[in-house]
C-alpha cells in the first residue's frame, strides 16, 4: 500500500480545484455567449428621410446623399436571452468626425447626443433590456459636405451595438446594411 506524501495530496486538492474553476468559468462564458446569440438588431423599416429620396427598389435601400438631406434609422433590439442585457453603445462605422464619407452620423431625438470616436461615430445607449423585451433608438444621418465618395457605398452590419450580458461584453451587429449614393459636387471631391 503507498501512502501519498503531503506534498503529492496539496497537488491533487489544488489539481481538483483548478479544475472545477476552469469548469466554472467556461460554464460562465458559454451561458453568456448563448444568450448574446438570442439577442438581435434590426431596423424597424428603412431609413426615414428628409431633403432627398431613398430607393428601396433592389432590397436594400439606398439613400440619395445630398445637401441638406438627413435620415433617421430606426433600430430595435430584441432581447430573446432569458437574462437582461445592458446596451452599452452603438457604433455608426466610418460616419465619426475623422470618416469622408457624404454621410455623417449626427444626434437624434431620442439620444443626448453623439460620442464621436474616429473615423465610427458612438452613440451612447446606455438602456438596460430585460429578458424577452424590445428596446428602440435612432441614429441620425445628415450630409457631409466635405466628404467623397463615388458610387454606392454599402456600410455592413449597420450599426453594431456593444451590450454586456451575464457580466461579459459582446458586439451584435444589425442583419442590415446601410447604402447611400452621393449626387451632385462636394467640396471633398473635386469634380472634372
């Protein structure tokens, strides 16, 4: 019969509970990342415009990006997790102070305001969704006179929302991508 040594015994105890820890922590994740899954962004319709027109003709919809134009997008987020979530930002991605693009990002009714970050624009959410529950905000778009771009230009997964649910942070992009079509001269462009 052996008998383990008192050194070989705290190694298998600290064995054991190192284990169970990392079970721990993978269980947290896993639960924590399955419920990020259940949770969507959509628009509520297309975007809603004033000073131009929006062609929803080809599925996607396309916004003529004009002077004076601006457009609002109607985002909801569905909480389908069994657990609440913590909308943290949303990310409006190359419309920030830094992008050239015509199409900037600017505040909207239902926010304070705009935290501007780079080249993306970041609204402050800051709105908890219970489990089961819809939360809605705007992003605001407005023309960009010193920007260029040529062509239709497609932005993917627009916006994208930061949340923390279970204590972990994750990243939901929107199902649906945001087009837009400059007409006209701008300053950033130099015509021929």
């Amino acid at each position: 019969m052996s008998v383990m040594s008192r050194p070989s015994r705290r190694l298998v105890a600290s064995a054991i509970v190192l284990t169970l820890a990392a079970l721990v922590v993978n269980g947290w994740v896993t639960t924590s990342r399955a419920a990020a899954d259940n949770i969507t962004v959509k628009w509520a319709g297309p975007p809603v415009c004033t000073g131009t027109t929006v062609d929803a003709s080809h599925g996607t919809p396309i916004v003529k990006a004009v002077k004076d134009m601006r457009c609002v997008v109607h985002v909801v987020v569905h909480n389908g997790s069994g657990h609440s979530a913590r909308l943290d930002d949303a990310h409006a991605a190359y419309m920030g102070p830094d992008a050239m693009t015509v199409v900037r990002a600017a505040p909207s009714a239902l926010l304070a305001g705009s935290l501007n970050y780079g080249i993306d624009a970041r609204y402050a959410l800051r709105q908890e969704v219970l489990a089961g529950q819809k939360q809605t905000f705007e992003i605001g778009l407005e023309f960009r006179p010193s920007g260029c771009d040529e062509g239709t230009v497609t932005i993917y997964d627009f916006p994208i929302v930061d949340l923390k649910i279970l204590g972990r942070s994750h990243h939901v992009a929107a199902d649906q991508n945001f087009s837009y079509r400059r007409e006209g001269a701008t300053r950033g462009c130099r015509e021929s």
